[in-house]
C-alpha cells in the first residue's frame, strides 16, 4: 500500500513538472516570439534570453511546488545552473544550425529543443538538485502533519 501510495506521490510530482514546464514554455515561446519578430536577430540570441527567463520561472515554482525543497537555494541554483551550462551550448548550437543552415522553422526546433529540456531537466533536479531535499520545505511539513491527523 505504501508503494501505491509513494507511485501515485510520485506520477503526480512528474505531473506537476510538466504544468509547471508548461507554463515556463509558454514564457520561454511568448519572449522568443517576440524578439524573433520584433528584432530581426539571429536565432541565438532571442533563443538565449528567451531559456534564461523560462529557467527563473520554472526553477522557482518546480523548487517550491514539485519538489518540495528546503535545501539551500544559492547551491541549486548553481546546480541549476550547471546543468544549463551544459545544455544550453548544446541546444543553442544545434538550434542554430537546424533554423539558420538547414532552414527548419523556428518555432519548430525551439519546441524541439523545449521537450529536450523538458525531459533532461526533470531526472536532473530529481536525482541531482533536490536529491536528498523533496518534500522538506514547509508546504510539505504541513501535508504531513495534515495526513497525520487524518489517520
């Protein structure tokens, strides 16, 4: 029963990321398209400040709501950090080349690039940033306390 239990706790918290996800690519594509059409830069750059403002949104709602984390926020958000150190070369590089060398369309290889990270970043802050740290903040105690009393 506990398994059950810890399994539904868990499909859940996988949900909640992807709302919340959701939610950063909408800011991630509103901020793209509007410097896309509005600048008349190159791919990399509305993609770059784009990602940026999408990872503030998505980290502090996923720390706080999904994860549940009390550790310390200055070293997940370096961890965080990290992690984009790695991707974001990569998927900017290789949204580059897909939008501007091989002409795919933009909104196309930025959705490309949005369900890569996606995917990537929720086993990263599971199993690297908030290892250790899940259902710890206060919002957590109190469910706790809350399923406590209803036994």
């Amino acid at each position: 029963m506990a398994d059950e239990k810890n399994k539904k706790k868990e499909v859940w918290r996988a949900a909640k990321f992807v709302l919340f996800s959701m939610s950063a690519g909408l800011i991630e594509i509103g901020v793209f398209a509007l410097l896309n059409e509005l600048t008349g830069w190159s791919y990399w750059p509305s993609y770059l400040i784009a990602l940026v403002c999408s990872v503030l949104w998505n980290f502090t709602l996923n720390r706080k709501f999904t994860f549940k984390s009390a550790n310390n926020v200055p070293k997940a958000m370096l961890l965080v950090a990290l992690f984009y150190c790695v991707f974001t070369p990569l998927s900017t590089i290789l949204g580059n080349y897909l939008a501007e060398d091989l002409h795919w369309n933009e909104y196309l290889v930025t959705g490309i690039n949005m369900a890569l990270n996606l995917t990537t970043e929720y086993l990263y802050d599971t199993f690297v940033v908030f290892r250790g740290s899940i259902d710890t903040n206060d919002l957590a105690k109190k469910e706790k306390k809350k399923e406590a009393e209803a036994k």
